[in-house]
C-alpha cells in the first residue's frame, strides 16, 4: 500500500507517551459497529507495538473509536478528538457490520490532531508544564 503524502490526521499516545510517541494517521475505511457505528480503520506510520500484551509484533492497522460518547469521528467536528484505539481480531470484509464484542480488543487511548503543528505545540506545553519524566 503507497501512504498518501499528507495524513489525515496524527494519532498521539497519550498514556504512558514519551513527548516524540505520535504517528501519522491514514484512514482506509469507516466501519459499522454493533454498539458503535463510527468506527475507523486506520494505517499507521511508523508501526506500533501491542502495547498491552507485550506481543513483539509491529502492527500497523488499528480500530478508532470515539473515547467520549457522544462525539463522531466521520466527521471530526473539533482537534484534538479523545479515542479508543483497538485491535481488530477477525479478518474485515468491507460494507460488513463487527461484532464489537467478539471482533475487537480495547488496547489504549490516544488523541487525535488535524495538524503536525497543533500535535507539537501540545508536546511543547506538556514539557514545559513537566508532564513527562
């Protein structure tokens, strides 16, 4: 797959970050959950660990999901956007709805930023305020 040149968006780990942990953000499809019905598959780049289950491999497709109910990710209405970032566990047939409590594993959460340079001036002020060790 060729990335398009300028993401989407940035995806920001913000639990347990270090202040240079953030990726760009390709979406490949929007996905219609049982429970939720706006979901995102995403690629990322660089590639990710699993970061709960110690797994060695690099993964680079994640699920989004809004972390703040009531709020939509097709479309983002305002940056940064909270999210639950999630591992797809089944293989995705496009058009077809997931079974949200079969299909997925909750991993993290993360923030999503529509600019590098709004993503930057975050890290920046979470320095200054001494947020990482």
């Amino acid at each position: 797959m060729v990335l398009r040149p300028r993401p989407d968006f940035y995806l920001y780990f913000a639990e347990d970050a270090e202040p240079e942990e953030w990726t760009r953000c390709y979406v490949i499809d929007r996905i219609e959950g049982n429970r939720t019905k706006d979901l995102l598959l995403v690629r990322i780049d660089p590639p990710k660990r699993n970061p709960l289950k110690g797994d060695p491999e690099w993964y680079d497709r994640f699920l989004l999901a809004p972390k703040v109910h009531g709020e939509t990710l097709c479309p983002i209405e305002r940056f940064p956007i909270w999210v639950h970032v999630c591992h797809l566990k089944t293989s995705y047939v496009r058009g077809t709805p997931i079974q949200e409590e079969t299909a997925v594993d909750l991993l993290t959460w993360a923030e999503l930023y529509g600019s590098y340079w709004s993503l930057r001036r975050t890290i920046k002020a979470r320095i200054k305020r001494g947020e990482y060790r």
